[in-house]
C-alpha cells in the first residue's frame, strides 16, 4: 500500500504560526522533503523534531521528485515544506502534487501561513474575487505577455516581489494599469518589521524613489473597474440623435454627437437610428 505525502504549510515569519498539527505530522512522517534543507533544519531543531531531510527545489525537481514518489510507493510517508508557506503554491511542489495524483499516492494538506492569502486579507482591496500571479515573469517576451494578460483583469490581482526587482515591477504595472491604479504593498508579512502602505501605482514609485525597499512584498493591485452602465435609456439617446440631425447634421455626425453626450456608442446609435428609420 501506497504511503501519503503531507503538504506542510510553514511559518512565514513567525514561528508561533506553526500549527500543532504541523508539528505531529513532521514528527509522524518517515522522511521529510525540503526547497532548502538549511532552512528547514532550523525549523525542525527549534521543535525538537528530528527526521531525515532530503533536498526538493526546482533545480533537482525531476530527479528527486521520482525518488520521492518510488519510497512512497514502498509504504513510506513524507512531508513537503517550503522555506515558507504553503508548498505547491508558485514553488515546485506542484509537480510532486501532479505525480503522486498520476501514481493515485494520496496527499493532504496541513494548512497554515499563506503570503498571498494574509495579504490580501489586510489589504482594503475587494476579496471577492482574485487571481494569483505570483512572480511576474522576468525574460522580456513572456514578462510583456504576462503584463498584457493583466490589462483588462478585472479581480483584484496578488503578486510577489523581492526588493531589488520591486522598483521595475511597479514601473512595468505603471505602463500596463496606469499611474493611478491602486494597489497595497505589503511587507514583511508577520515579521518584526510587517507593513501595509495602502496607496497608488505612483504613489509607490514615488515613495520608493527615496528610500530603498527592504523585505519581501505581496502586491495588491485593485482590479479594472467596470465601465459605468449609460444613465439614459436608448430611446432618449436617440432623440439625441434626432436634435442633431434635426441641425441639419448627417445621421453619422448625429450619432457621434449624441454618443459623446448620451455615454452610447456611436455605432449602437448609428445601427439604432437606421432600424428607427426603417420603421417609420
């Protein structure tokens, strides 16, 4: 019988985040997969859990991911865990998930910290309705694309940034979203030094063109707004339209008029307009 993997949520800054059910799961598994076994060990030592540790990150994802679904094949149970976080979310795990899922190994989660979820949740954007982009893409062709994608994006958006790429990241999203588009950084999340700066696209740039930034942020950018509904019915629109062609102005100049004044478009008028004409 096939063993169980645990996806382990760990501390994002502060240990007293730890679950005691995270705590008995590490303690009960047969080995422990790890994104940095450095980090882990000092998580592992400050709750006296002692457990063997294997390596598990990008670079090494294919290899040890094959050996880690093989022992769990054999019986054995192992947890998963990030340096921090919830594993599988913007971090390898998901193709350890995506094996184990083809190999019918269960997996359980142990839910704890999130960045992306905290974040959100202190920010003051809508939480009704969001997408996770995590790290914008760096290469020049899929970073353009992906920023395009996020033009007409309507659900708040969340997106992790270091420090040194913050100041490009903000500069990209001002050229994409525009100036004036709101957003929350949010910093060091959980640790001594947490933040939440509720401002603008350029607020932001400004704020960091004087002093560096520092920590890891979780951007919260508001979503695009919806176009305001027209506050007339078509019909009084249309009478726009007939004031100025009652002017002496063309069908097509009315309906530009009318539109700029009525917040239809030129062509629903101009269609409108025609139809109206046919019928009378």
């Amino acid at each position: 019988m096939s063993g169980t993997l645990y996806l382990v949520a760990t501390p994002i800054g502060n240990l007293g985040d730890f679950s005691p059910r995270a705590v008995e799961t590490l303690q009960s598994v047969d080995f422990i997969a790890a994104e940095d076994t450095r980090v882990t060990v000092k998580l592992l030592n400050h709750f006296g859990i002692k457990k063997p540790l294997i390596s598990y990150f990008e670079h090494n994802r294919v290899q040890s991911g094959e050996k880690i679904v093989e022992r769990l094949k054999n019986g054995e149970n192992v947890a998963l865990v990030s340096d921090a976080g919830m594993p599988a979310i913007s971090d390898p795990g998901e193709d350890l998930v995506r094996l184990c899922a083809r190999e019918n190994i269960q997996v359980l989660t142990i839910p704890g910290p999130c960045a992306a979820v905290s974040a959100l949740a202190v920010s003051g954007q809508s939480t009704q309705r969001f997408t996770f982009e995590g790290f914008i893409c760096t290469a020049g062709k899929n970073r353009a694309a992906h920023l395009e994608s996020l033009k007409n994006e309507k659900r708040t958006m969340i997106i992790y940034e270091a420090p040194h790429k913050l100041m490009a990241t903000l500069t990209d999203l001002k050229e994409t979203l525009g100036g004036d588009r709101e957003l929350s950084l949010c910093r060091e999340i959980t640790k001594i030094h947490e933040e939440v700066i509720r401002t603008t696209i350029n607020g932001a740039l400004e704020l960091y063109s004087s002093i560096p930034p520092k920590g890891e942020y979780v951007l919260v950018v508001k979503g695009r707004e919806e176009a305001e509904e027209p506050e007339m019915t078509l019909e009084q629109a249309l009478s726009r339209v007939d004031f100025y062609r009652n002017e002496g102005k063309s069908l097509k100049q009315a309906a530009k008029l009318a539109s700029e004044d009525t917040g239809y478009s030129k062509n629903e008028l101009y269609n409108a307009a025609l139809e109206k004409d046919r019928q009378t």
